[in-house]
C-alpha cells in the first residue's frame, strides 16, 4: 500500500502571480456582463417605438353622431338651394347657422380626430359671418354717409348722433363676427372719433363765439362784461381739455391764451391808470414843467410796479415799462443840469477854438464836476453822454499840455494847394506828438523824430478823434485828392532829393522833415512810410488805403505814388499817416 506524503515545496512568486491575475479578470468579465444586463432589462420597461404605417385611425362612430353631421350637411344644402334662387333673406342665413351649430355639435361628440370635419366647421362660420355681418356693415355705411351730409350743413348734434349709431353697428361686426371681411377695428375708432368731435365742436364754437364777444367789450373799455365772457370762452376750453383730448378742439395752447388774456382783462383798469398818469407826464414835459413831470413819471413807474406784482401773467405787466417811466422821470428832473452842461460844452468848445487854453481848463472843470453829479444823482436819465464823459475825463488828464499842444501842431500846418478851410500837417505824425496825444508808442523803428509806425487806420482816426478834442476843430486823416494837391506836379521833380527809399532808408523810416520839402512844402508825402488816407463811401467792414510809397519801396515805384489797400486794424512797420485840421 502506497502511502502519500504532503509536499512540502513552496510556490514560486511568478506561479502566485499568474493565478491572481487570472481570478482578477474573471472577476471583472462577471461584473461587466451583470451591468450590460442589467442596461438591457431597463430598456425593456421604457418608452417603444410606435409604426405608424400600421396605426388604425379608424374610431367607430355611433348612428347617433352620424345623424347630427348628416343634418348639417342637408341645412347647408337647403342654404345652397336658396342661393340658386336668390339673394339670401336672413331665414336663409338662420339655416346656414343652424347647419354650423350641428356641425359644432358633431365636432363635439366625436371623440378622435377628424380634421376633414374641423376644416368643414371653419368654412361654415367664415361663410356664416360674412353673410350676417353685411347687413350691419351697410346700415353702418348708410349712417355714416347721412352723417357726413348732416356735418355738411353745420347740423352737428344730428351729425353726431348718426355718426354714434354707424360706431355701435361696427362695435357688433367687430364683437360678434370677428372672422367676417367687414370686421374693421380702425374703422369703428374713426367712427368713434368723429362722434366726439361732433360733441366737442358745438363746444368749441360757442368758446370762440364767448372770445369774439370779449374781445369787442375790451375795445368798448367795458371790463367787467369782458372779464365775464371770457371766463365762459375759457371754461369751455377747459372742458373740451379735459373730456375730449383725443378731438382737435382740445388745445392746451388756446387755454393759456385764454388765461392771459383774462389776466390782462383784469389788469386793464390798473394798465388805464398808468396811461393816463403817464400821457399826463408828457403834457406837462411838452410845456417845460420837468419837475412836474419827474414827478408823475414816477407814479406811473409805481403803478406799473403794482400792477407788475399782481398780475403776473398779464400782457400788460413790463419790468421795461418801469425802467422807462424811471428813465423819463430823472431825464425831466436832470433837464436843467443837462442844460448847463450843454452850454458848457459848447462853450468849451469855443474856447478851444480860439486857442483860450487856460480858460478852457477852468470849465473844463465844471464840466467835470457837473456829469460827475448827473451820473451819481440821475444814473437813468437819457442826457447822461457816455462819449461826452470820456471826451471831458481825457481833457482833464491833458489839460495842463493843451497850450502846448495846440502851438505845436498849429505851428506845423500848411495850407493845401486849391482846398479851402483845411490845413494839413506838414510832416508825418512823429512818435513824440503821437506819445504826447495817445500815451503810447506802437512804433517798431522807434524814435521820437521818426514817423510813428505800426499803426492801424482805426488807430490813426483815435489819434484824429483826440486831436479834435484838444483843438476844438474837426481833425481827420487827408483824402487821396487832398494829399495830391498838397504833392503837386512830379515832371520835373528829382525825387532822391525829397524821398526816402529802398536805395538809402537801409529799409526803415528815417527822421521827419530831414529831406528837402516838396513845392507845397511838406515833407516825406513820398517814400518813408505810406500814409493812411480818409475812407469815403465805404463801409466800415471795407478795407482803407495808404498812400505814398515807403522806404522799401523803389523809386521807379515811388513816382507812380503807389496806392494799397489794407484792413483797417491791420498794422505795418511802413505804414504811419498825417492829419489835416478844420480852420477857421
């Protein structure tokens, strides 16, 4: 008997690991197949796709239900009848909406799907509709044409009243027979609106009858009659505002038209008395009692003001009203201190003339003194001068060198050949006496005996505007014609003896008077600058011209006496100017 004995010789490592893998995936192959089953049984319990090739629509109706869609059909044949014989009478349309009421009971009682029978429901009420709607839709036209012949002849209340009745028949189209063709939404809205303007019209004319019977009484002055007929104008306005917005006679614009008015209706008695005050006022300046009528102006001013803080609103209340009954009532009170300053001036002006320089100065003074007061006590009155101010200030800071002024230039003038009354500047204008009159010195080739330079025709005529202030004459910028005539003849002229030019000025003005003077006796009218002349017959947007040539200019040039044109503030260092004076 063979006896078995227990091994004793242990696996080697890649003997266990080739049985765990082993058992590894068949694990995992058992689980695999139980989750693919179990997706497999889970479809199973879900939703199956239907074919519907095979599908039976066929649903057994009862005889019942056949009957009633039989009987639809035999009404609507009895309708087709009639309409072979004639226009449809509303009977006639009564068997047609019998035929669609058992055609809905059929629809009703059949429980699957009958498409063929929906289709044939539809047509029966569109045709159904349209037949019982086009009564209602020509008494609706009927009424609106008797509405519009009654609006003809201004018989609005009969005009509304049918335009009414034409709306409520559209409103039953629209509400009861919406398939039908004479279902019209923006018809029955016109219908409506022309039905409210036939209410707000009446409304409207008797407003604008009330305004015409207003505006009649305001012309008669009878106040209190056109402040009422106004109310009512505008009352009725109010109403059509407010309960007829949607009509043209609501106007939000003629109300407040209204509204003014009746203020100004109401401040007409207050605007009277400020007239009347006012017209009183003038008489009494008309006849040279102007403290009177200071006075008076001043109550109108008051009354105004009055009137201005009740009635706000009115056309009758101006904050410039009162300003000129301020105005005219310190002009009638300043009258006589205008006066004297008027007679000042004048004699002022006189004195200056005659070269009464010192005496000049004494009222100079006065004068000074008298506009100080007629700005500090009457700032409104109408015979403060603003340019007369300026003029007396400027003479007041100048009045110590008025003397000396005028012995300069009058002792520099020249009479101009064949012109009467004026006389001319025998030199350019030199920096110095420019310095001496204006305070300044523009000038780029600076120097006091040259020209002065770099100035505009606008400036030359403020040198002219303070020249005649100090002179007591008019003092201007010479014509083209006067400084030709002060040039005269150039035939047998050698010009490099009088003028300066490019061919030895090293281009900048020179001295005045430092070349021989020309017949006449004046000096550097060619050459050296180019001189402004007095514009004549043109506007003050026009350019100006200068004349004369300059010292860049050549001397083929010069003897042409060249003439340019330039803006007027426009400045060059070779343009200056010369004056001539009014003498007596």
């Amino acid at each position: 008997m063979a006896i078995f004995k227990k091994s004793s010789r242990k696996l080697l490592p890649h003997e266990t690991s080739g049985a765990k893998k082993f058992f590894k995936g068949l694990l995992i192959a058992l689980i695999t197949v139980v989750v693919l089953g179990g997706f497999w049984f889970l479809s199973q319990l879900g939703p199956k796709d239907v074919d519907f090739r095979n599908f039976d629509f066929t649903v057994e109706l009862s005889d019942s239900i056949k009957a009633i869609q039989q009987e639809s059909i035999e009404l609507e044949a009895q309708f087709e009848e009639v309409l072979v014989l004639r226009e449809p009478l509303p009977e006639d349309i009564n068997l047609l909406k019998k035929s669609l009421d058992k055609q809905k009971d059929y629809q009703a009682a059949t429980t699957g799907v009958d498409s063929e029978g929906y289709n044939r429901q539809m047509n029966l009420e569109e045709r159904y509709q349209n037949l019982a709607a086009e009564s209602l839709r020509l008494v609706s036209l009927d009424l609106e044409f008797k509405a519009e012949a009654l609006a003809t002849r201004q018989d609005y209340e009969s005009a509304r009243a049918k335009y009414r009745e034409a709306y409520e028949q559209q409103k039953l189209i629209n509400e009861d027979f919406p398939l039908s063709l004479a279902y019209n939404v923006a018809r029955a809205a016109r219908l409506q609106r022309q039905a409210l303007y036939f209410m707000a019209e009446p409304l409207l004319q008797r407003s604008l009858a009330y305004e015409n019977e207003a505006n009649l009484l305001i012309e008669a002055k009878e106040w209190g009659q056109a402040e009422e007929r106004l109310q009512q104008a505008l009352d009725l306005q109010d109403k059509l505002n407010r309960e007829y917005r949607s009509t043209n006679q609501a106007s939000v614009s003629r109300l407040e038209v209204l509204r003014v008015k009746l203020v100004g209706i109401r401040s007409g008695q207050s605007y009277m008395e400020v007239q009347r005050v006012a017209e009183l006022a003038d008489e009494r300046r008309a006849v040279s009692e102007n403290l009177e009528a200071a006075a008076l102006y001043q109550e109108a001013a008051r009354l105004q003001r009055q009137l201005n803080e009740a009635y706000r609103d009115s056309p009758n209340a101006s904050s410039e009203r009162v300003s000129e009954y301020q105005r005219k009532s310190q002009t009638s009170e300043s009258f006589e201190l205008g006066l004297e300053i008027e007679r000042n001036r004048d004699f002022m002006q006189q004195l200056l003339s005659e070269r009464r320089t010192f005496e000049a100065a004494e009222v100079i003074a006065l004068l000074r003194r008298d506009i100080r007061q007629m700005q500090d006590a009457f700032p409104r009155s109408s015979l403060n001068d603003d340019d007369l101010q300026l003029k007396i200030r400027y003479l007041n800071l100048v009045q110590n060198d008025l003397g000396f002024i005028q012995d300069r230039i009058y002792g520099a003038l020249l009479p101009i050949p064949e012109i009467e009354g004026w006389r001319m500047l025998r030199t350019e204008v030199p920096q110095a006496l420019y310095s001496l009159i204006m305070g300044t010195n523009p000038s780029r080739n600076q120097g006091d005996v040259r020209p002065v330079d770099s100035i505009s025709w606008i400036e030359a005529k403020n040198f002219c505007e303070r020249l005649s202030w100090i002179l007591g004459q008019p003092v201007r910028l010479p014509t083209e014609n006067e400084f030709r005539q002060a040039l005269g003849r150039l035939r047998y002229v050698v010009l490099e003896d009088h003028v300066w030019s490019a061919a030895d000025a090293d281009g900048v003005p020179q001295a005045i008077g430092t070349k021989e003077p020309f017949a006449s006796g004046f000096y550097d009218l060619l050459g050296n600058t180019s001189e402004w002349l007095e514009s004549i017959d043109r506007f003050e947007t026009e350019s100006a011209s200068h004349i004369g040539g300059h010292a860049q200019d050549r001397i083929e040039s010069i003897f042409t006496v060249p003439s340019r044109e330039a803006p007027r503030g426009e400045r060059n260092r070779l343009t200056g100017f010369r004056i001539v004076v009014k003498v007596n």
